[in-house]
C-alpha cells in the first residue's frame, strides 16, 4: 500500500512538475552517477550522421572530441546533433521545432537584409540624382559666366554705339554745315 501511495505521488508530481528535461539528458545524468560509482570512466557523446546524440559510458578518458564520440557535454539543446564536418564543428539543434523557430529567425533576418537593400538603392540612387542635379547647376553656372561675359561685349558695343550717337547728336551742325557748305 505504501508503494502505490508512492507512485501516485511521483505520478502528481510528474503532472504539476512543468521543467521538460530530454531523455538524452535524463540517460547522461544516470551515467554521471555510473561514473561517481565507479563503474566507468567517462561519459561520452555519440552523435552519427546528424543523430540525437545517445549518452554512453566509457571505460577509457578520452581527452578530445574523437568521431563518433564527442566528450563535450550538449549544454541548453532539446535533441543535440554534433557536426563532425565543415567550418561549423559542434553541437547543434536538431528539434524540429527549433529548427521552425530557427528558420523564422533566418527568414526575418533575410527580410531586414532585403529592406536594407532596398534602403541603400534608394540612398544610392538619391546620390546619383544629386550629383546629376549638382552637374546641371555646374552647366547652369558655366552658361550664366558665358552670357554674362557676351552681355559685358554687347555693352561694351553699346556704349560704344551710344558714344558715337551722341557725339553725332551734339554736332548736328557740323553735318549740316558739311551739307550747305556743298552747296
């Protein structure tokens, strides 16, 4: 009777008890206390072709990550794979939804990069106008010198045509003279 009192109450507090720890962990931490015993040196990590790592004992220390068996524990993973190969040697998450989690992260991510994008276009092709407008006044600037330099000959000539009238107009005699004197 007091065995069935006992699992009923490890059964409630199971229901109530919300901290999810995976199986591989619950398996390495009955093999840490196999080591505390005595009964084996080591635990190890086997992690094959993107498997959820399964916990093992080992009879020898083993001091590096060694394929099949990495000796580093998975620390903060629901199903830890370990990449052997590339650039990216070590644990990873293999839980699919995790692996959903991770690919809103990388497509929010691929979104901010894409409007960035777009925001630097836009930037550049501001810059671009700028500088075509900024031509366009240099142009602008160089047509006013060119007429301003053309209107300084036209009234240079002017004045030089308004000198020459007047002088013809302050001596009217003079051609008047010129005229009756042929006569």
């Amino acid at each position: 009777m007091t065995e069935e009192t006992t699992q009923n109450a490890t059964s409630e507090v199971a229901k109530t008890d919300t901290t999810f720890v995976p199986d591989w962990e619950k398996k390495a931490e009955k093999l840490e206390e196999m080591v505390k015993q005595g009964l084996g040196k080591q635990v190890g990590y086997k992690s094959v072709d993107g498997q959820v790592v399964e916990p093992i004992l080992l009879t020898t220390e083993q001091q590096d990550n060694t394929y099949p068996i990495a000796i580093d524990k998975p620390v903060g993973f629901i199903a830890p794979a370990y990449s052997w190969f590339g650039e990216q040697r070590g644990y990873y998450e293999a839980a699919p939804a995790y692996q959903g989690r991770k690919i809103q992260e990388l497509t929010e991510g691929l979104n901010k990069v894409v409007k960035d994008q777009e925001q630097i276009k836009k930037d550049q092709e501001t810059v671009a106008n700028d500088k075509q407008a900024q031509a366009d006044d240099n142009q602008t600037l160089k047509l006013v010198a060119m007429i301003a330099s053309q209107l300084g000959t036209l009234t240079a000539k002017i004045d030089s045509l308004s000198k020459q009238q007047a002088v013809t107009t302050a001596n009217p005699t003079q051609s008047a003279d010129n005229k009756g004197g042929e006569k």
